[in-house]
C-alpha cells in the first residue's frame, strides 16, 4: 500500500551517554534502575524502527525507476508495473508488483488539496494495474501522493489488502475513494476531490509549480 507515513523524530536523549541511562537518582534501587534502561533501550530501539519504515514508505520509487518511467512517457509508452521478488520464511521466493511510478509533479492546488486529504484520513484504493489508478496519481501528482493513505487491493500487488478491500469496505471499482467515511467509485477530477473534502481550491495559483 502506497500513501503517507507520519516521520517520528529522535530526542535528545539518544545522544546523552551511557551514564544518564543506567544511572538511578537513588541507589538503594538498582532494580528501577535496570527498569528504566531497558525502556530506554526498547523505546529507542522502537523509534529506530519507525524511522527505518518511514524511509522504506517515503521512498516509493528509485531514481533510476523514475528515470525509466519518464523515458517510456516521452517514448509515448504505457506505464508498467514494477515487480517485486520477496523470501518468505521457508526460503520460497514470491513475485508481486508495485504501481507505475508517478511521473507527474503536483501542482499547488493539488499539493495544498493533498494536504487537506490526509489531515481527513482520505484513503485511496486502488490496483497496480489499473489505468484509472495510474491517471488519479498523475492528476494529483507524486508529491501530494506522499501524504495520502493508498490501499493495495489487485490480486498479486504487493503488500495486497485484498480481503479488506472487498469484504470491510466493499470495493468493486479502481480507484475507489474514502472521504469522510463515504465511499466514492471512480477517478476523481482535483475540483470533484475539492468538493467532496469541502476545500476551496481557489485560494491557491492554479499554475504554480512545485
């Protein structure tokens, strides 16, 4: 599933030294001491976690899959799902695929609009190989994508949420939108997503780039 991911950011205290987590304000207990440290420990090791899995999300696409992706559009070529070789525990490899890269950059409007999306928990579900999909993302543009929550639901996409997608919220068209708890069927223009997140697109130059 493509789509924002909220970066978590380090404190201070995992640059202090050694003797700030393992000393205790009173001797007479260690144990709180040794309590104390290993939270530390774990929340640190928690917040490490985290911000390796916000690099793998933020980076969607490399730069060379980028380079690739525009070369096809200049040639007028179709987009192509990019595959994904995974091992699974028992050392079996499985094949799934990732969307097209987007190529396209957003625009003002519809960066300030994607803002406005994923401040609502908007949720996009889509294919990766579905054509509309591929549209929706370009109108929007990659920067924007980055903020808004995306659902995998084709068969064989990576990361697939297949189940949820047609049994909890009973998608039957790519893309499908979730705005506010309603759903709706179908790509959607930036002043038709506009209207549905009630956000005024006119406050901001249609023509400014990013």
């Amino acid at each position: 599933m493509h789509g924002h991911f909220f970066g978590y950011h380090t404190h201070s205290e995992a640059a202090q030294p050694p003797s700030v987590v393992h000393t205790d304000p009173n001797p007479k207990h260690p144990k709180l001491a040794a309590r104390r440290s290993v939270c530390l420990q774990i929340a640190l090791a928690s917040a490490a976690i985290l911000m390796n899995a916000a690099t793998v999300r933020a980076a969607s696409y490399t730069a060379a899959e980028l380079e690739e992706a525009e070369e096809r559009q200049q040639r007028g070529e179709r987009p192509l799902p990019r595959k994904v070789t995974q091992r699974s525990s028992n050392g079996a490899q499985t094949e799934s695929f990732l969307p097209p890269v987007t190529t396209a950059h957003s625009s003002a409007q519809a960066l300030a609009l994607g803002r406005r999306l994923a401040d609502m928990g908007a949720v996009m579900y889509g294919g990766y190989a579905c054509s509309h999909c591929y549209r929706q993302k370009e109108i929007l543009g990659r920067e924007a994508l980055e903020m808004i929550t995306y659902v995998e639901c084709g068969k064989g996409g990576a990361n697939v949420q297949r189940a949820f997608c047609k049994e909890q919220k009973h998608v039957k068209r790519f893309p499908s939108w979730e705005i506010n708890g309603q759903m709706y069927e179908g790509d959607q223009s930036l002043q038709s997503l506009a209207r549905l997140a009630q956000f005024d697109l006119r406050a901001h130059s249609p023509n400014q780039k990013l």
